[in-house]
C-alpha cells in the first residue's frame, strides 16, 4: 500500500516537473523571438563627433 502511494506521488511530481520544463521551453522560445525581432532591419550608427570639427 505505502509502495502504490509513492508511485501517486512521484507520477504527480512527474507530471509538474514536465509542465515546468514545456513552460521555461515555450517561454525562452518566445524571448528568443523577441530578440531576434529587435535586430532585424537596418540600423544606424550615428556619429556626434562631426560637430566637434
């Protein structure tokens, strides 16, 4: 009896734990996204040190 409640109990740890990990997946897929959208098209260096001349 005590065996069949540890098998509960660690299917149920089992089964957050792989929720958690699908989450931190989706959620570093997602800010990988977002850093990538930030990058994307042209980007202009501009200089200050023209008025200095």
């Amino acid at each position: 009896m005590k065996y069949d409640r540890d098998e509960h109990r660690s299917r149920d740890y089992r089964e957050v734990l792989l929720k958690m990990q699908e989450s931190a997946e989706q959620a570093l897929h997602v800010n990988a996204q977002l850093a990538s959208a930030d990058h994307d098209g042209i980007r202009y260096d501009y200089d200050d040190s023209s008025d200095l001349m």
